[in-house]
C-alpha cells in the first residue's frame, strides 16, 4: 500500500476544518468591527487577536498530530484487517462507536462465512479425492479388458479412455490448486527425468497421431515441484496432441534454463494469443474443436506461477507453437 506524504494528510485535515476556520474568522470580524464602534485602541485588539491565533495554532498542531497519528493506526490496521479489528482507536465521539459497532457485526458476518466456505470446500475437497480415487477402479478395469485384445476399435477406445484419466486428474488438480493447504514439495529435481516421465505416458498417443519427437536430453537440476512442473509439461503435451497431428515435435533446454516445447501444429490465432492462459478462453481453435475446455493452459499458468516459474507462447497460424517454461527461481531455496 502506498504511504501517504504528511503534506497531503495536512491539506486533508485543514480542509476537514475549513467550516470551523471560516466560523472563527467570522467570530473575529465581528468583533474587530464592534472593537471600532466602541474606539478602543487598536493595539490591545492587536494583541489580544495574536494570543488567540497563538492558541489556535498550538490547539491545531496538537489536533493534527492526533489525526496523524490515528491515520498512520488504521492505515496498519487496514493491512490486517481481518485479524487486527480489536485494535482500533478508542471512539471519541457517538458517531465513531456507531462505526465501531458497524465494524465489528461486519465482522462477525464475515468470519461465519468464511467458516461456513471453509467447511464446504473441505467437504467438496473430500468428494473430488474420493471421486477420483473410485473412479480410477473402472478406468484400470476397461483398459485392462480392453487390452486384452488388439483391434483398431480397441485403440481408439484407448485413447478415449486415456482422454477421460486426464481430464479426472485436471479436476483433482484444479481442486488441489484451488485448497488452503499446501501440496507443494520443493526441491532439487534433475529436469531430464520429469521430462522423460512425460514422454514415456503420451508416448502412445504421439505414436497414434503419427508425431515426430525430437527430444534433447539434459543434465541440469531444477528447484521445483516435480509432480507438478509434471503436471504442466504433461497439459503442453496434450495440446500437441491435439493440435498437431501428422506434425513433429521438439523439446529441448535453452543454456539460460528455459525449457521449450514445439511443434508444427495449427499454430494459434495472433488474437487469441494475448488471452490463451486466461481461465475459459479457448480461442479459435477451440471453437473449432468444440472440445476444448480452456482450462487446460489457465492450470498450466496458475501452477508456473505457485512454482515460480514463467510460462509464454509465441505461434505463428498454419507453422507451429512453441510454449516456453522459465526454470529460473530466484525467489526459491532449498531448506
């Protein structure tokens, strides 16, 4: 929060006091101009008025030290507010305890909600976990009986069927993501091996859309949570999946640490670029698609961003999209 300059809270206060200067001002015409109907001498009119602007000047200054002072209190309690409203000045006057009362049953209005939402996402947070764990069961179940016999209706129901795993781990995700509670584990992670996790679980569906990969293996370490960072490169792979079939891809890590994925698909709209990591927005090749949830590339970007990490795009329409993932993490250390 910016700090205000203390010039600017006194032109605040004396114009908070202009009605009461202008009052006194008054009181002083008044009697300036019956002091000369009565002649008496000026000098003792002179005198009298310098002590009680001498006074006033003194009463103002301490006036506005107190005003200060209680700005710079409840600007501090403005930064905290939910947990340091018992803190607030003492009410002077019926109209400040009136505000003070306002406060406090906003307050505890305010907390009953937050308790109540709180009770509910634990409670919605429990269902999804659940739901997801027992769901996994008839997931396994049909690939399993699906395996059992290699047809091409077979493949293509194993393909679905891999598309339905990943959209149930993106709401345990989306749900994680959104908790009170940390599910964050930093650490030293060497990149090449999150990598190759990747690869080897979309290998089959790279395979199925006839996908070139060219991958540049690498030996850096990078401090980030693997599941996660896992997470991220897993929903960019499953972009190239489904927007560059019969193309290529390349994967590879800059000397600055950068990690880029390619691929000569569709490409993105230049419009749509700007907004392609907005929650929802699913661009033209959505649309086209009609598929396409626009959740995918928002997770992808609200994960980079609790990771530390920096997510981009730069496409060109008809030639290719590159995602690039800034591993830098300098706000980040190891305990």
């Amino acid at each position: 929060m910016k700090e205000e300059k203390w010039y600017h809270i006194l032109g605040q206060f004396l114009w908070q006091h202009c009605g009461t200067g202008a009052l006194l001002a008054a009181f002083a015409g008044i009697y300036a101009v019956i002091f000369s109907l009565y002649d008496l001498e000026a000098e003792a009119v002179l005198y009298a008025g310098g002590l009680c602007i001498l006074l006033g000047a003194v009463v103002m200054g301490v006036s506005f030290f107190s005003y200060y002072n209680a700005h710079r209190k409840r600007k501090k309690i403005l930064q905290n507010v939910e947990i340091l409203t018992g803190e607030l000045p003492e009410p002077r006057t019926l109209a400040e305890a009136d505000y003070h009362e306002m406060i406090k049953s906003l307050k505890e209005a305010y907390d009953q909600n937050l308790r109540e939402w709180r009770r509910e996402r634990k409670e919605s947070m429990n269902y999804y976990t659940t739901w997801v764990h027992q769901i996994k069961t008839p997931i396994s179940v049909m690939r399993m009986t699906l395996k059992g016999e290699d047809t091409d209706g077979n493949r293509e129901l194993l393909a679905e069927l891999f598309r339905i795993e990943q959209y149930v781990e993106m709401a345990l995700n989306w749900m994680r993501l959104g908790s009170d509670s940390s599910d964050f584990v930093f650490q030293e992670y060497a990149l090449d091996e999150i990598i190759r996790q990747a690869v080897h679980k979309y290998a089959s569906q790279l395979v199925r859309n006839r996908i070139r990969l060219s991958y540049e293996p690498t030996d850096i370490a990078v401090l980030t949570d693997e599941k996660w960072l896992l997470f991220i490169i897993e929903q960019l792979l499953s972009n190239v999946v489904k927007y560059a079939r019969n193309g290529s891809l390349r994967i590879w890590v800059t000397p600055d640490r950068v990690l880029r994925i390619a691929d000569t698909g569709i490409g993105i709209a230049p419009e749509d670029v700007p907004r392609i990591f907005e929650k929802g927005f699913t661009g033209y090749n959505g649309r086209a698609d009609k598929k396409s949830t626009g959740l995918g590339l928002y997770l992808c970007r609200l994960t980079a961003e609790k990771l530390s990490h920096k997510i981009s795009v730069e496409s060109v329409p008809g030639q290719g999209t590159t995602f690039s993932i800034d591993l830098h993490s300098e706000r980040l250390w190891v305990e």
